[in-house]
C-alpha cells in the first residue's frame, strides 16, 4: 500500500522518490525519527528530522484517507448504488471533505422532512418542479392531494416537494464546495457576550462584541472564543452575505423564469437557511480549530524544545531551595549525580533569630558539602530569599542562581517523584527537582507531564492527542540530540531513548541495579527485552562515561566502529589518539572508506564526533541576575528597565519573567522597532531580554512590557 502514496508526497515536499521510499521503508521497520536522520542518512538523501516527520504525518494522512474511501465504496456497493463514475470520483478525492460530500446523499441518515415528504409520495412532484418546464404548478400539485397520504392540500404538497429538493441542494457536491469556499473566503466569526455575563466574563471583553475574516483570523483568538463560548460567556457564529449565497446557488439551479422556478427558489433559500449554511458553519468551526490547534501545537513544540535544550550546569554541588513564607524554605543538598545527600528545614523569612540560625545552617551547609552553587526557585518567596542568601556573606565562588519551578509542584506530588523518594514529603522531592533542573533541565524535565511546564497557549483546549503526539516528538528529538548518560539516566530519560520505550528502558534500569554500572554498549545485548533492533535503534544514543571502549563515550554508532578502527590501524594509532589529536584526523581521506552502505555524510559525522565525542549540543551555561530591589508588581513603575528571561512565546507575543512572580507581556507590536509577523522571529523561551516597564494592572494582574529600543 505504501507505493500508492509516493507519487503524492514526491509531489508534496518536493523530493526524490527513493528517500520517500526510504523514509517509509525504516518508518515500517520501526525506526525512529532521530535515527533515520542521524544514521540513515545514505539512504534518505541526508533528509532532517522535521522533514522525516512530516513525511510521516502525511503518510498517516494519506493512509487514514484511503481507508474511508473504502468504506464509503463498501457502503455504497451495498446500496446497490455505486457507479464506475462515482467510485473514480471516490478514487480522486485528496480531501476528507470532498469525500463526504460524495458520500452524503448516500449516508444512512435519520429522519427528516425530505423523507416524509418522500413517504407521502411527494418525489415525483419534486422531480417535475426541479425539472422547471413551463406547467401549471397548482394543477400539477393537485394531483397529490390525498388525504390517505397525509396531504391535505396544494400548499402541503408543493411544501413537501420544496423540502425534498432542499435536500437534494443541500447534497450536491458541486453545490457544498461552492458555499464552503464561500464561507472560507468571505465569512466572518462573529461573538457575542451572552446576557448579564459582563461581569462574569470580563477577561473575554475584547470578544463581547467581535468580528474578524475567518481567512485571516488568528488562531489564538479562535481558541480565546471558543474558550469563553464553552464557559458560557460568548456566543460564537461563522456569518456569510446570505445574498451572495444565494445567487450562487441561483446560479447553478435555477434553469427558467417561470411558476416552478420560483418553487425552486424558495426551496434553495430554505435549503440554504436551514440546511447548508448549519453544516457549512460546523465544518467552517471544525476546520478552524483543526488549524488552531496544529498552530498551537507548533508553538507549543517550539517553546518546549528550547526549554529543554536550555543550558546545563552539569555535575556540580548543588544547594538548591524551595521558598516559602509560613511553612520555610526546604533545602536540599545535591551530589554531581544529582543523589540527595542532605535535606532540612529554614526560615530566612521569619524573626531576626530564624533569620540569624537559617543563615547559619546556610553557611554549614556550604561549607560541608563544597556547595558551589545556589539554585532558588522562582515561586512564592523566590526573590526574597534570594536576597536573603545575597546578604549571609557566602564566597563569592558560590554562585546563586534563581530556577524557573513551573511544574516542579506537580513533579513532587507525582507517581515518579514517589518511586524516586518514597520517604520524603512533596516539599523535598520539589527542592530536589529545582535542583536538578539546573544542574540539567532536559532529564529533570522529561519526568513531568509537558502541558505543566506552561510555555504553550491554549494547552488544555487543543487536540489533546495532537498536543501529545506534537510534544511527545519534541522530547523525543531533544533526548536523542544530547544523548543519555547510561549508568545515570532515570527511567524516565531512558524511555524516550530511540528503540528502547517504558519497558525496556526499565529493563535497562533493572540490570543496572543487579550487575552495577555499564562498560560497554556491547553488554546491552545482555539486558532482557533489548534484541537486535532495539540495539541497533538505541546504542548510539547511550554514552557511557569512562568506558573500555572510548567510541562508547561518542555518538558514533557500534556498526560503524570498523570503519574508526580500520582508520586508527591505517594510521598506526590507538583509537583515543584519533580523537585527541587533530594532526591526525587530517591525515584522514575519507573516500577511502567508503562502503556500500556508508558513504561521505555518516563518515563526515564520525569524523566530526571523533573531534568532539559525546559534544552536547546545548548552549555553554550563563548565569542569570534579576534587578535588585524588584522583587513584587507594587516595585515596577512605567519607564523601568529591567533585565527578564523570556518564559512563554505566543502568537500574539511573548511573556517576560523580571522576578516580581508575575509575568509580564510583550505584545508583538512591542517586539521590535521593526514590524514582527510572528514572536518566534525574534525571541524564544530562555532567552534573556530587556525590557521597559509600560504599564502595570495591579487589579488584572497584568503587567506590558516592552522590547523596543525606541519608545512611542
């Protein structure tokens, strides 16, 4: 089945018909996206994740599309009813739309005017007025007054008729394509605030009153109505010019100027009031938040990828704290692994003593464990205690970082958080998670649900199988792109590993508790569940440190260690030579290692990977300082300048954190001097900015921001 398709998607992405077969190929034997792109490059002509992926989608697409035309064809062929015409034209759809607007008159359908009209022996008379031939229209309706059928007089039997071509109109093919482009092109959403929901409904008051193209309305504001419709505060419809409608169905029906041609058009006005312009609208709402939704979806994706490839501290000692006012702060202390080693309880918010004993146990602290950094979350209390920990006189070698802990309240309180500390309180296992997040953000943040980190829009009112496959994908790009250190790795990073999964990434975890730390990529053979192809998808994104083998260590995959090999012999070296020194590497003409399955792309890489083995590819760590003495909104004044980490992008701009525990907006038309079509040309999430303070709503919550250089 999969050769069907080809030709479609050669077509669609512009590309050569062996890599959409290769594609297709891998994808069949279950390989994963991150592989194909980094180890099957030969084969597919060098294609990128994102283009793999898209590949895929389509293909699913394509697939779930030649499905429903078989049905439909079965179900019609059971009717009796399908045509060598019809079925080419079933053949030809490129559209779920299309489709089923071919399937409709044929659809087993519930029961309507039309067929009781139909019931009383009405077709004929509706066949003879659609035919609009030059006849007495009253005398040819008389002829089905009959009582026994249920019609008792002219006008009921010229009502019937009407409603029975109605619902041919409304069937028509042609007839829906026409008003669906209609309704696309030239309609509006407009909404409405329902009554005595103004107050209730504030937050939605830039939509009490709304109207905006469908073509060009954005899809954040689609998600907004819908939202505010489902809560009961807005009423939300697609309008056309029924005008416009109705010459174009005049147009295409009305054949005459005469008694049955004004039936006719009565019954396309009643067919379009009360048939058509309801289904058109539905699929126009259906398509819109289809659109909404993959938009949203892109965002989303686009803003957790950066937050997972967020910079890592790496193996350092980390004294990391969860704020609080009433309850203390909880403060852990983490080894270069991330292990817990030492956990209590200050209050460097309370009386001058709490403040006097917390700073004390502080300092212990550092001075035990050789802390050399401060993680504080950004929560309740965050700058605060900030500022406390500024104030106690630690080394200025100890630096003090404040962590985004969006989601660390929902790790804590999490099935994983419990396996990982089961003797601990939720307030542990969250200074624990600031902690680490830190230290390395992607395999702290892959233990939590994505929609809780919030840097997304509209998350909870999206496709939520759209947002799951879209997300999923991102974390499993990311995962593979550093690569998993395998004697360390949690279940959790294992798991998004290519080829490995829940069950085998526990697999991995059991043996490793049995038989102690991995040696070599070799002894994953030996691990239960993990055969031949699961090896082969997973190996090279598994590094070990300090391994037997240095190749262990890189991205280098096992099946071309011969090649690496073949090239430390021809040069008289030991492996490790290789990769330590340039001199060597130079020395190396890869024509003349080239097979018939490996060519000049993956023996760039393993050249590449020898320079730099294991490189992450993550940005080098920076430490991050708020403004001093901003630590609430009530400490912002208009014209201030401040230095922010940019912690959501959206469509309509991004939201800047300047620690006062309120993000504030950037609109996109405060992006830049310049005009900004979309936020995500200029900034992503993580990146630090500064900002001007433009307004702050103490009573909304809102604070403006702004990112021009050049204020109005």
């Amino acid at each position: 089945m999969e050769s069907a398709f080809i030709p479609a998607l050669v077509q669609e992405f512009n590309i050569k018909p062996n890599q959409v077969e290769a594609v297709l190929h891998l994808l069949g034997e279950g390989a994963s996206v991150p592989f194909i792109a980094r180890y099957r490059k030969e084969a597919t002509g060098g294609l990128d994740e994102v283009m793999i992926t898209s590949i895929r989608d389509r293909f699913e697409q394509l697939v779930e599309l030649f499905k429903r035309k078989e049905t439909v064809i079965s179900s019609i062929t059971d009717q009796g009813k399908l045509t060598d015409e019809l079925k080419e034209k079933i053949l030809a759809t490129e559209t779920m739309s299309v489709l089923e607007d071919l399937y409709l008159p044929f659809r087993p359908k519930r029961r309507t005017r039309a067929t009781a009209a139909k019931e009383k022996g009405l077709e004929p008379l509706a066949k003879k007025v659609f035919s609009q031939e030059d006849f007495s229209v009253e005398d040819e309706a008389k002829k089905f007054v009959n009582a026994k059928m249920e019609v008792n007089s002219i006008e009921e039997a010229l009502s019937g008729a009407r409603d029975i071509i109605a619902e041919w109109i409304n069937e028509d093919s042609n007839v829906r394509a026409q008003i669906r482009g209609l309704f696309f092109e030239q309609g509006h959403f407009q909404a409405k605030v329902n009554r005595n929901k103004e107050i209730e409904g504030a937050k939605y008051r830039d939509y009490f009153d709304w109207n905006e193209s469908v073509k060009t309305v954005p899809s954040h504001r689609i998600l907004a109505v819908r939202r505010g419709e489902k809560e009961g505060i807005l009423m939300m419809r697609v309008a056309v010019t029924e005008e416009e409608a109705f010459q174009i169905l005049e147009d295409l029906f009305v054949t005459a100027a005469n008694e049955a041609a004004e039936q006719v058009k009565t019954a396309l006005r009643d067919s379009f009031k009360r048939l058509l312009s309801l289904s058109i609208e539905t699929e126009v709402r259906i398509a819109s938040k289809e659109l909404a939704d993959e938009e949203a979806v892109k965002v989303f994706a686009k803003n957790l990828r950066e937050l997972l490839m967020a910079p890592a501290l790496g193996e350092r000692m980390v004294l990391a704290i969860d704020p609080g006012f009433r309850t203390g702060c909880k403060v852990v202390v983490l080894g270069g692994d991330g292990q817990l080693l030492h956990y209590e309880t200050v209050f460097p918010t309370g009386s001058e003593y709490q403040r006097q004993d917390s700073a004390a146990s502080i300092q212990k602290l550092c001075q035990k464990f050789s802390v050399e950094f401060i993680a504080i979350g950004s929560g309740t209390a965050g700058r605060e205690t900030e500022s406390f920990i500024r104030s106690i006189g630690l080394p200025k070698e100890i630096q003090i970082v404040v962590v985004n802990e969006s989601g660390a309240s929902i790790y804590s309180a999490s099935e994983v958080a419990r396996e990982e500390f089961p003797d601990h309180d939720v307030t542990v296992r969250g200074a624990v998670s600031i902690g680490r997040r830190l230290m390395d953000p992607l395999a702290e943040l892959v233990k939590i649900d994505p929609k809780s980190i919030g840097v997304g829009q509209y998350q909870h009112d999206v496709d939520q199988k759209m947002l799951k496959d879209g997300l999923d994908d991102i974390v499993i790009s990311c995962v593979n792109a550093v690569g998993v250190e395998l004697n360390t790795a949690s279940k959790q990073l294992l798991m998004y590993v290519s080829g490995l999964g829940p069950t085998r990434a526990q697999a991995l975890i059991d043996y490793r508790n049995k038989n102690g730390k991995f040696f070599s990529r070799a002894q994953l053979k030996e691990v239960s569940g993990l055969g031949a192809k699961a090896f082969e998808q997973a190996a090279a994104f598994l590094r070990i440190r300090q391994p037997i083998n240095p190749l262990d260590a890189s991205a280098v995959h096992p099946e071309s260690y011969f090649i690496v090999e073949q090239m430390a012999k021809d040069l008289n070296c030991r492996i490790l030579d290789l990769m330590q020194k340039k001199q060597l590497r130079d020395q190396i003409n890869l024509d003349d290692y080239v097979t018939e399955q490996i060519g000049p792309p993956t023996l760039k890489d393993i050249l590449s990977e020898l320079a730099k083995p294991g490189r992450d590819p993550r940005e080098k760590f920076e430490i991050f300082q708020f403004k001093e003495g901003v630590q609430r909104p009530e400490d912002l004044r208009p014209g201030m300048k401040l230095p922010g980490i940019v912690t959501n992008v959206t469509k309509f701009g991004c939201f800047v954190d300047v620690g006062v525990h309120l993000d504030g907006l950037v609109h996109i038309s405060q992006l830049s001097d310049r005009y900004v079509k979309d936020p995500s040309e200029v900034v992503k999430v993580q990146q630090k900015v500064h900002v001007t303070v433009l307004e702050v709503d103490l009573e909304r919550q809102r604070i403006g921001l702004s990112m021009k250089k050049k204020q109005d």
